[in-house]
C-alpha cells in the first residue's frame, strides 16, 4: 500500500501518518524502488492502535511508552492515570458550568451584568439595589458609587470564600436598613463634590463624619481596632500596598475625607 491508501483505510491524513514515523510511534516501512514507501497488513494494524490510543485521549509521548518494547509502564497503568485525569477535569468542568450558571441567572435577573462582574450573587444584589437608588435619584450616579463597586469587586476575589461570604453579608445588612442605601448615595455625593476641592476645604470634614456614620458597629467589630488604626495611620497612604493604592483611587480632598472617616472608625472601635 502507499501512504495515501494506508491513511485512507485507517480513517487518518497521510501528514499524520508522517508526523507518527517522525516521533518513531510507527517503524518505516521498506521502500520500493522507486523510493516510495510500501506499507503492508502490519503497518495498518500498528497505525489502528496509534489511532486508537490516540482516541481514548493518551497523548503521543504517553502513545510512545505503551508501543514501546521496554516501556516501563504496562498500558492499564496508563489508562489508569488517564482515567484519573479526565475525572479530575469533569469536576472541574463541572464547577466552571456551576458558575457560568450563577452569572447567567444574574445576567437574566437583572438585565444584564454589572460593569464589575462577574460577582458572587450576594453582591451582584448589592449592586443592582445600588442602581435602583440611583435610578431614583435626579442627575447621573455619583463617580465614587461605581468606584466602590470596583473595589468591593476587587474585595471578594482577593480573600478566601468565608472571608468574602461574610464581608458582602455585613454589607447586605448595613444596607438593608431603613433609608441606609439613600444615605450612602448622599456620602457618594459628597466626596463626587471634592473631586477638585484643595485638602483644605471644610467639606471634607463633613463627607468624612457622614461616611463614617454609614459604617454601622457591626462592621467595625469584625475588624480589629489595630488594623483600623493601621488603615487611618500616617503610614497608609505611602506604604506602596494595599491601602496606599486604595487612596490613590481618590483625588486628594477625596482621599483625605476617606481616611479622615477610617480615623472616626477607628476611635470608635477602640
């Protein structure tokens, strides 16, 4: 047989069937005279197997050991591990379907997906009651309203899932309260109104005491008094972390009423 006739009755390309001789997973066969390769009945039952293994999802080298003559693994222990790995990789499958899930029930749920997500479905219904409150409100949305959503975002993937589960838990109960969601639009817009104030202006004062009065002692109790005085500290702003990138997030009046409002919280926590 050519090439051409021994790819065609094994189902595969003769560039295949080149790359296999080329990785040594199928012997030349002899030559005719012409140069051109003749395969028989024993090169078709080595290239079926090839085909075969190839099929079950062994890869060429894991093929290269099992055809091997002194291959140190017998191919039930191939399959074995094979059988391992794709199980390994259901579950995982498995758990991506079981998210795509969650954000496609959020994406139906609630008109589409917020700009920050995907988020968990805790925190995807804190943001659509975010832009309930802001639809009801003259005007565009505070800029510092989708500002805190990309950090409470940012938040959730960066702790582990019991310290996300309770941090957007906290949130949903602070901003369950009566009237509490309102207020913290009108915080919103007090730090929007210092965007090109000087960190002088008086109305930093006063953004920083009414975002400090949103934070209810719930939420200040579940951190430590030390590590809110490390996060109103001198230092906080030019550690080159965290919360130096937080307060970076802001202009400066703004950034300043912020940490000035965590200074509050953290006389209050002590």
């Amino acid at each position: 047989m050519r090439i051409g006739e021994l790819a065609g009755l094994i189902g595969i390309s003769t560039r295949a069937v080149r790359h296999y001789h080329h990785l040594g997973l199928l012997p030349e066969p002899e030559r005719r005279a012409n140069g051109y390769r003749d395969y028989g009945l024993r090169d078709a039952v080595a290239l079926a197997r090839v085909r075969r293994l190839t099929e079950l999802g062994l890869g060429l080298d894991e093929v290269r050991d099992v055809l091997a003559d002194d291959a140190g693994r017998e191919l039930h222990e191939v399959l074995d591990e094979l059988d391992a790995d794709l199980a390994r990789q259901e579950e995982e499958i498995r758990g991506r379907r079981a998210r795509l899930a969650v954000v496609r029930r959020q994406a139906a749920e609630h008109g589409g997906l917020p700009a920050e997500g995907p988020v968990s479905d805790e925190l995807a219904a804190l943001f659509a009651e975010m832009a309930r409150t802001s639809a009801a409100r003259p005007g565009p949305e505070p800029a510092v309203a989708s500002k805190e959503r990309e950090v409470l975002a940012l938040l959730e993937s960066m702790g582990g899932e019991e310290g996300n589960k309770r941090m957007v838990e906290l949130l949903g109960e602070a901003t369950a309260a009566p009237g509490a969601m309102e207020r913290a639009y009108e915080v919103y817009g007090l730090l929007d109104a210092l965007v090109d104030a000087g960190t002088d202006d008086p109305r930093v004062a006063e953004a920083a005491r009414a975002l400090a009065d949103c934070i209810p002692d719930s939420m200040i109790t579940e951190v430590s008094a030390e590590d809110w005085a490390r996060a109103a500290g001198p230092g906080a702003e030019t550690d080159g972390g965290f919360l130096a990138a937080y307060y970076a997030h802001f202009a400066p009046a703004q950034a300043r009423a912020v940490r000035r409002a965590i200074q509050l919280v953290a006389e209050r926590a002590r």
